[in-house]
C-alpha cells in the first residue's frame, strides 16, 4: 500500500494523547483556512477548532505548507529504482487553561522528542524545529491579525503554545502503477 500521511499524524495525537492526562482531546490533522482552524473533513462537517477558549485542554496539529519530496536511490521498493523521502512541515498549536506557557511547551517538546526516537513508527525523523508561547503572538499566528483576541488568551489565563515540527518518512511504494486501485483513494463523505 502507498503511505498515507494522514496515518502518520494520527500516531503523533495519540501518542501525545496516551502520554499524559495534559489534554483531553486532540485533532489531527486539522487545516488552516487564512484566518480559522477546522478539523478535515473526512467524516460529516467539519468543526472549527481554534484557537479557541470552549474546547478545554485540547491540541491540533496541521499541516504549515506542502510536502516537500526528494528521490532517494539508496532505498529501493519493488516496483522503483529509487524510494521517495518525504518530508512533512507541521505546527502543533496547544491550548490549556490555568497552565504556564514555560511548563506546556516543556511538556510537549519532552513528549515530541522521545516520539522522534521511536523508529518502530517507520517515520526517520521527526524534528522539533521552534517554538512559541507568547499566546497573543500564537493566536495572531494562527487566526491573523485582525481577528479579535478572547479575554482568556489577552490576560494569560490560557496557555496557548505552538511548535513547529518536520516529520521525514520514507516513502518506498510497495504498489506497483499497474497495480493501483482507484477505489482505494475513494472517500466515505462523497
């Protein structure tokens, strides 16, 4: 089967997930839109998550631009002469009441690293590149600057935190294109 990367980002949420009782819930891989943060649509409508105030202890990560792909010929599939590295940029956005910025950022950063080592995952990296809990900067960041900041973000009572990541996978097909099935890529939504 040809990699998902989707499966790749769900394995983060729930390893953060599973790591703590930190969060309650976390989304993945939710979209930006310009100014608004939804979850994707793969199953009903999608719901607008952030940030935001009315969610509780919660967290998302998404994409922050494209996927960036470079040939590797030292990784051979069985249907190529070379295999595909990929490399995914993503941005994980907190939210988290009554909590210091410092110690969240801490928190994830810990859990993010110790996932980067876990090569059972079949990903070769994942890079913790930068970080950033000034929560009026994420939420302009996130929602941009005209967009009006909650009480909650504006006096601190939320820690709102975001960290930029780079997740790197192999992406070696082990289906050749003859073999490919278009049913395969249909989505339940339609």
């Amino acid at each position: 089967m040809f990699p998902n990367y989707r499966t790749y980002l769900t394995e983060i949420r729930d390893a953060i997930l599973a790591a703590g009782n930190c969060f309650q819930q976390g989304f993945a891989p939710a979209r930006a839109d310009g100014n608004r943060i939804w979850t994707w649509p793969t199953q009903g409508e999608p719901q607008e998550i952030g940030p935001s105030d009315h969610l509780g202890a919660y967290f998302y990560l998404r994409l922050r631009g494209g996927l960036r792909y470079r040939n590797r010929n030292d990784a051979l599939s069985s249907c190529s002469e070379s295999g595909l590295l990929t490399r995914i940029p993503l941005r994980l956005v907190a939210v988290r009441a009554c909590s210091d910025p410092f110690v969240v950022e801490a928190w994830l950063r810990n859990v993010l690293q110790n996932l980067s080592m876990n090569e059972s995952k079949g990903w070769l990296g994942l890079q913790v590149l930068s970080a950033e809990i000034d929560p009026l900067r994420v939420y302009r960041l996130e929602r941009g600057n005209e967009a009006p900041v909650p009480d909650n973000f504006f006096l601190g009572k939320y820690a709102l935190v975001s960290i930029d990541l780079e997740l790197e996978v192999e992406s070696a097909s082990d289906v050749c294109a003859e073999d490919l099935n278009c049913n395969e890529i249909a989505v339940e939504t339609c």
